[in-house]
C-alpha cells in the first residue's frame, strides 16, 4: 500500500530534538526538548490541551523557529538545510487548510508542483492516494463543498504525494468518520511497516494504544515520560493510569 523506505539508513535518527525551547514572551511553549524517533517508528505525543505538543510539531515541520536548540530531520538542520529536510517529511496540521476553489485534484496537483514531482509520477500518485484514502467520489469537486472529515483526508493523502521518509501528523483522526479512521490506522501501519516514521500527536489514548511502538507525554512545555508503551504499561497498568500520573501534579486532570 505504502512505498518502502529501505534507503532510509538505520544508522540516521528520522527526527531529533536537542535542547529544543521554544518561548514566547515570558511563556515557555517548549522546555528543551530531547526526543529521539528512529525509521520505522510510530511514535506517539500525548498531553494535555496547551501541553506544547503543536508547538513541537511545527518546529519539526520548519514553520516555528527555536528560541534555542536544535531539530533535525534525516540528520537535516530543519533551519539550517530546510529545503533539503522538507524533501523527506510530509507535514499534516491540526486544522486542514486548502484553497476552496481549487478541486481535490488540483489541490493535490498544486501540492505535487511544490516538491516539484514529474508529471506521469503526479497523475499515478495522486490516483493511487485518492484510491487509498477513499476520496474519488469528491477529488473533481471543489474543496468548499468538503466536510471537515473529507479535508483532513484529503490534505494527508497530499502529505504522501512525494513518498516521503516521515510523516509529522497532529490529531489526525479529529473530524474522521470511524470508516475513515480505521483506514488512516492501516495505511500508518503499513507506511511504518515499510520503513517510514511516523511522529504524531493524539488526545485520543486508545489510538496510541493500538499504534504506537513508543509514547511520550509532554506537560507545560517539558517531556515527562517517553518510552515504549509495553514496559509503560508494566509500571502504570494502562496508558489512562500512566497519563494522568504524569500530568496530575498540576491538578490538570
């Protein structure tokens, strides 16, 4: 279903945060983060609302700058080399944003023209994602007469279009149809399956149950725990339990 990745050399972390901080003012949005995800990893981020979960995220994705600190792609400075790391990631936000007037199709070739994609390669890709993600009764219709669910779909499939080594994905199952969802699951197994990495945020703790090889829970800006979720799990005896331990203190939950 999804391309493999083998090129993607096990000796290169697909995403490392070092010392990342990201400020705003007087608030501290992220707290010198140190977070490693390795090929093939399904890595989950979880905390409560204004944890800096996003914020991370779209460092990772080039579109916030750290205050101080370092986040690399592929081995990639994200500021330093940002065109040479956003070859190898496909970014998916929170809130889906697409021109309204453009069809899905156009969209999807628009997107295609960023990474500047041959031509044949478009047309086959874009049939294949539309085929994937369940979108063909509405690629030719303009993107305003989409539901929410229909756009999230359509902007993640737009983040496979370039075969990408990572994909950065923030609450990607929000707006989805259970139909939708179950078919998201499939296609980051598989793509995790083949070598890809996934490093995506979610509120939702029973999907990080079923996805995700590791987890870490970020509080305040500060990354409380990260580990894989088996020996979590032996500690906590469910993911609830080890959530709310580690963001109770504040009295959040």
């Amino acid at each position: 279903m999804i391309a493999g990745h083998s090129d993607f050399s096990v000796s290169t972390a697909a995403v490392s945060f070092a010392a990342a901080t990201k400020r705003y003012g007087s608030v501290t949005a992220v707290d010198n983060l140190d977070l490693t995800l390795q090929p093939g990893e399904l890595f989950g981020f979880l905390g409560p609302n204004g944890a800096g979960k996003t914020t991370a995220m779209k460092m990772a994705a080039g579109l916030v700058k750290p205050t101080s600190g370092t986040v690399l792609i592929a081995g990639y400075d994200i500021q330093d080399h940002p065109l040479e790391a956003k070859r190898l990631f496909g970014f998916v936000p929170d809130s889906p944003y697409i021109y309204e007037s453009l069809t899905g199709r156009e969209y999807l070739h628009f997107s295609a023209g960023l990474y500047k994609l041959d031509h044949s390669y478009t047309k086959r890709r874009v049939a294949e994602l539309t085929d994937m993600f369940g979108i063909g009764d509405m690629i030719d219709k303009r993107a305003g007469e989409y539901s929410h669910g229909m756009k999230q779909r359509l902007v993640t499939a737009s983040a496979f279009l370039h075969d990408p080594k990572i994909i950065i994905i923030d609450e990607p199952m929000v707006g989805l149809d259970p139909n939708a969802v179950r078919k998201l699951k499939v296609i980051l197994k598989d793509y995790c399956r083949n070598g890809g990495t996934v490093f995506f945020s979610t509120h939702t703790l029973s999907d990080a149950e079923e996805l995700c090889d590791r987890i870490g829970i970020i509080h305040r800006g500060r990354l409380i725990t990260c580990g894989r979720l088996v020996e979590m799990n032996e500690v906590y005896g469910s993911l609830e339990d080890m959530f709310i331990a580690a963001t109770s203190q504040s009295g959040v939950l």
